[in-house]
C-alpha cells in the first residue's frame, strides 16, 4: 500500500515538473509538440493543420526538445 502511495506521488512530481517544462516553450512549439506526440500526427498533417512548413516543423520541434531537455535536466540536477 506504500509502496503504492509512493509510486503516485512520484507520477504526480513528474507530471508537474513536464508541464512546468511545456511552460517554458513558444506557442507554435507547445502546438507541434502536442500535435506530434499527444496527437501522434505525421509532420505532413501538422504541416497541413498549421500551414508551416514540414522542414520549420522540424525545426520548431528540435528547439522545443532541446529547451525540455535542458529545463528538465536542470530540475533534476537540483535534487
């Protein structure tokens, strides 16, 4: 029961720290980082819905990975 007790609470601190992370990103990086992952949609639709090309989807996308990367290992580097 603990154990389970634990295991929730961690999800939860995860589940804050990621949406703290999203807060950190532009918009039209929120927009292709839910389309993309929550979504599952291909960079061809996106590039449909958003009518931004395929290759600066590419580019909004790996700019709004690199800033996750960086807040999340910073919040993780101050355990």
């Amino acid at each position: 029961m603990e154990s389970s007790y634990i295991a929730t609470e961690e999800q939860r601190g995860n589940a804050l720290k990621l949406i703290q992370a999203l807060e950190q990103l532009t918009g039209k990086q929120k927009e292709v980082i839910f389309l993309r992952y929550f979504e599952e949609l291909s960079y061809e639709e996106i590039s449909v819905l958003t009518n931004i090309s395929v290759k600066s989807l590419y580019k909004l996308n790996n700019r709004a990975m690199a800033t996750l990367i960086t807040f999340l290992t910073f919040v993780i580097a101050q355990r």
